[in-house]
C-alpha cells in the first residue's frame, strides 16, 4: 500500500512551479504520475519520495499536518530548490484545506490558500448586455466599489480561469493549474476568499479528472467552472456583491439560549482525507442547526464519528445520542450557516428527544415537498445542506434509483439515491433493502439533488404513521434509523406474509433533463471543458451548427440555441495579425460566451427541476424528445 502524502498549501506548489525554467515545466506532467507510488513515511512523519540514484525529495508537514511553508519540500538534488523533483512532489500531494493550514480541526468548504502574485492585465472585457451580466447583479444598485486591490486580483484570476477553460481538461495540466493558484492566492490576499474557493475547486476538479478517478463527474467540474468565471467576472467589474466578498471562514455570533431536538445524523467524507459527523437539529419554533465534528482521518473517521462525543459545551452524549435526544445549551454561538460552535462560554445539558410524529419534526413532513423545493431552487445560497420530509409509498427500482411517491393526491414519481455512494457506508445496501419490499410506506428525511430532476439523497428513514406495512424499528433507534449508520435488518420489516398495500405498477417515466434537447447545450459545455476550445470549435465547422441547434429552436428554446451557436462561433473565430498571419486569439472572447451559454442553461435546468417536482403540461412539452 503506496503512502498518502501529506496536503500542500496551492502557494507553496505554485511557488515551485513558477520556480521552474521553461525546459522543466514541460516535463513536469510526466514527472507527477507515478512520483508517489513509491513514497515512504519517516518516524518523525516526513514522506520521502526517491527520483533516480541522487534526487530524493522529502515533505516534512507542519503540526497541522500540512506542508505549508517552501522549506518544508527539500530536494538533493544540485538544481534544489528550482528542481522538477520538488516541484513534482508537490503536485502529486493533494491541496491542503484553509482551516488546515489555519490550525482549526475541521475544513469549511474548499477555501484554501494559493500561489504567488501575479501581474495583472485589463479587466476582462465582455458583453454589456450579456445574460450573465444582468444575472449576476444580486445585490443592491448602489453596493459600494471594491478596493482597487481586490479588482486587480479579481481581473488576475478571471484570466487564469479563461486559459484554463480554453486548455481544457486535456491541456489543463499541472502548469496551468499553478497559474489558477497563484491568482487565487491573490484573491485571498486581496479578501476575496469566495472566488478563492471557487478557483480551488477548479484546481480539485481539473486533477481528478486528468487521474481519472472514479468519483470525477464532468458535469460537477463544469459547474465548477461555472462559478469561478462568475464570481471573477462580476468582481472584476467592481461590483462589491456581498455573496461573493463575505468571508469564507465562519463565524460564530451569539445565539442565546436554545432548545433544540435531533432530526438525524449524516457521515462526511471529503475527496481531501476529512471524516467525520454531522448532525442535523432542530429548535421549537423550527429553526434548524447542526453540530459537526469533521477532521482528518478520511473513511475511518467517518464510520467512526457517529459515536464520538458531542464536543459542545461539555454535554455528556454522543452524536448517536444527540440524533435522537436533544439539548439545552446556554450561551450558544451559531454561524450563518446555522452551525453551532463550541465556545469557551457555552454549556449545553441533555434533554429527551422528540419524536418525529410531534413538534417540531412533525412540520417538516406535513408540507408538500413540491413547496419546498421550490423554496429551496428559489434561494440557492441556502439550499446546499436544507432538508425536507415527506411521506412515501415504495414504487419500484429503475436503474440505480429507487422509485417512491409520496402519499399526497397526483403526487409525481420521485427517485432517491445513496446520500454517500462510498460502499463502506451503509446508505446503497439500505436502499437496497427498502427497494425490495414494493408497497412500503415510510418517512424520508432527505436532501433534494437539485442537478437531477425529482431526486432526493435520503439521510433518514422511519415508520409512516397511522401504516401497518411500514417499518418496524427498535424502542432505542427512536423512530427513526440513520441510513449513513445503522443498517436496515429483515427484522426491521413487515413480517414475510404481510398483505401489502396495492400499488400502481410504476415506471421511471421521462426524465425533463435527460430527454429536453437542452443536452445539446450541455455536450458542448462540456466538451469544451473536456477538450478545450478546439472541441468546442469543431462543432461550429460545416452545417453541424444549423443541424444540431434546429432541435432546439423547434422546442422553443431558441435562446438556447443563439448563445450555443455564438459559442462555437467564437471557439472558431482565429485572428490574424498585421501580415496577414494567424494568431492566437485572446480567451476572454470565448470565455464569455461559454459562460454565458453555461448561465442561460443553468437557469434552464432549475426551472425544468422544479417543474419535476410538480408535473405539468408546460413540463411534459418542454421534456419531450424532439
């Protein structure tokens, strides 16, 4: 078993990049695969990793357990430290998470630091009356101007972000990627932490990709793109949108006193080695909080964090106590994201926990989901961690999904998927289980996959009330069973000969993002993250445009089709210079109109995702295959 290395802050790789000669730089891809096969762990916990007879690059991590500083990464060789050997080590490390290098025990989102300051150049030109502009304008008319700081740095990374969406995934190798940390690092000097963290999830995404790791999904790292060149295109502007300059890091206010009763608990796992727990609570009057313990330790610390001890305000129960029980805790702190904190002033005694058939659970189940889902697509900000309830009646499999509908008049199909499809935790074998028993009722507390059309992640399930063909669970599970933890027994169903209800024989039925000719947008977004601008303008040589866009106009979408075909224009379009030659043309062109066509369709999904929800004929007209 090859040895983990330990995480690098992006400044330090970006650093040993820049360091290299032109010469190096090339070589520096084929120098990564592999380096770390072979890497080994000292006493002291330096990694070692050996190049050949004389280079041998040892990482020695800091107390936090990150290499975060250029001494850290020593090389024998005669060229150390501006050497390829360091240079690969480092980029065969993973990227190390901004509370990591802060000292703090948990990650917050993908923040994290980045290389050195780069030269700026003019602000990205684009479209005045581009759909993103008039999207990306949330915040009041009058918000102040930014710092001129922060618009060089915001202006630096916008062109960082449009080279590495012109290379693409296939050139998008660890010279680029160094180029995107290093105008990120200059966001995060400059107290743009936000676009930091989006250009980092670019970086993840970029690499996961070229590794072709199982995990990677092209459309996430389209998405990922998405972002970056939205948050670094507006900020670029001087537009001073609080979404995109509040801090990165939480922080904790006070909150009072709270009473709060658990609904549930989920594991964590994260692609960068932080396992942990996560539990979801509830406060009387309906708000909704959570208290987490996430650090490093990857898979076992997730499995393992279910029953560790609830570390606030020296409570005396575990998280497997806390999601069935509740607190009272005096002195609370709470961050924006409803987290609660664990400050030296905050004490926190148990209380008994409440049942999901009573207050205040009881109101989460008796909204129509379709409602909230809504709610949820109509503020994305909040919608990455809401939960919803409902009342389900087990309708079949299709493919990986399994097939419920909730217990409400003309309610729609809907489809739950593993909440964590790692096979060492229990969610997929749950559903598995439930998925063999049709006509089942039971209660769902779940996440809605606001990328899939009527798709919850299920993180809990209990007995349907007022339901004989329901589940049977034990006195001390409380109702309810956590599907990231407890796992789901024979015995915990209707016993074999149980008259089941009768159930309408179930289809997946048509899926509006998978059959709406939107797919037409959404393979040439991705192409060209995939492959790069040339992808993309091989799609705009001959008559392919008019024939591949025709079945869009004809459903209506002819918006759609504009800004797609402009795209392919422009990934096309090759200037020449003053003798005629051709050149290379500028990226921001094209980046505009990728960004632009990847806006319009975004805003395009989540209206056929909530349409999903909720049938209709406008729906079903839109999804229809053309």
């Amino acid at each position: 078993m090859s040895t983990e290395l330990p995480p690098v802050a992006p400044e330090v790789l970006a650093g040993a990049v820049e360091n290299l000669t032109a010469r190096l730089r090339k070589k520096l891809d084929a120098a990564i695969a592999g380096c770390a096969d072979g890497a080994t762990r000292g006493p002291d916990g330096s990694v070692t990793l050996r190049f050949g007879e004389d280079a041998v690059v040892t990482l020695t991590p800091g107390p936090g357990g990150a290499v975060t500083a250029a001494e850290q990464a020593t090389c024998t060789c005669l060229l150390a430290p501006r050497c390829l050997h360091r240079a690969a080590a480092l980029g065969a490390a993973p990227l190390a998470d901004a509370d990591a290098l802060a000292g703090a025990p948990a990650p917050d989102a993908d923040a994290a630091g980045a290389g050195e300051r780069p030269e700026a150049g003019p602000a990205p030109a684009g479209p005045a009356q581009s759909p993103e502009h008039d999207r990306a304008e949330p915040g009041p008319r009058d918000a102040p101007a930014l710092t001129p700081a922060q618009r060089t740095a915001a202006t630096a990374l916008w062109h960082a972000a449009a080279e590495a969406l012109a290379a693409g995934v296939v050139a998008g190798g660890a010279v680029v990627q160094a180029e995107l940390l290093r105008a990120a690092h200059t966001a995060r000097l400059a107290g743009l932490p936000r676009a930091e963290a989006a250009a980092l999830r670019v970086v993840r995404g970029l690499r996961a990709a070229r590794e072709q790791r199982t995990a990677h999904r092209l459309g996430d790292l389209t998405g990922a793109f998405r972002e970056l060149l939205h948050a670094a295109g507006v900020l670029a502007s001087g537009t001073a949108d609080p979404a995109l300059t509040a801090a990165a890091r939480r922080t904790y206010t006070p909150g009072g006193s709270l009473q709060v009763h658990g609904l549930c608990r989920e594991p964590v796992l994260s692609a960068t080695g932080y396992g942990g727990v996560v539990t979801h609570v509830l406060a009387p009057d309906g708000s909704r909080y959570t208290v987490s313990d996430v650090r490093p330790g990857g898979l076992a610390r997730a499995r393992g964090a279910g029953r560790a001890p609830v570390a606030l305000g020296g409570a005396t129960l575990d998280h497997r106590g806390l999601s069935r029980g509740g607190l009272r805790i005096v002195g609370a702190t709470v961050s924006p994201e409803g987290r609660l904190g664990a400050g030296r002033g905050v004490r926190a005694t148990p209380l008994a926990g409440a049942p999901w058939t009573g207050e205040p659970a009881a109101r989460l189940f008796a909204r129509p989901a379709a409602e909230a889902v809504a709610e949820l697509l109509a503020d994305p900000e909040g919608s990455e961690s809401a939960l919803i309830g409902l009342d389900v009646a087990v309708a079949g499999v299709a493919g990986e999904h399994l097939l419920v509908r909730e217990l409400r008049p003309d309610a729609p199909l809907l489809r739950l998927l593993p909440a964590h499809p790692h096979p060492e935790l229990p969610h997929t074998e749950n559903l598995r289980r439930i998925a063999s028993h049709p006509g089942l009722r039971l209660r769902v507390l779940g996440r809605p996959d606001l990328d899939r059309a009527a798709t919850l992640r299920p993180l809990a399930v209990g007995p349907a009330p007022g339901e004989t063909y329901t589940l049977r669970l034990p006195e001390e599970w409380a109702g309810r069973a956590d599907l990231g933890y407890d796992r789901l027994q024979g015995e915990n169903f209707p016993p074999p000969g149980t008259p089941a209800p009768e159930a309408a024989p179930a289809a997946a039925g048509p899926d509006p993002l998978a059959d709406s000719p939107l797919w037409r947008v959404r393979r040439l977004l991705e192409s060209g993250v995939a492959g790069g601008r040339r992808a993309v303008a091989e799609s705009a040589r001959g008559t392919a445009p008019r024939t591949a866009y025709g079945p869009l106009r004809r459903a209506g979408l002819g918006a759609a089709a504009v800004l797609a075909t402009a795209l392919a224009a422009e990934a096309d379009r090759r200037p020449r210079d003053v003798f005629g030659r051709l050149a290379d043309p500028s990226p921001d062109g094209y980046a505009w109109a990728w960004l632009a066509a990847a806006t319009h369709l975004a805003a395009a999904e989540r209206c056929l995702v909530a349409a999903s929800w909720t049938p209709s004929p406008e729906a079903a007209a839109l999804a229809a295959p053309v």
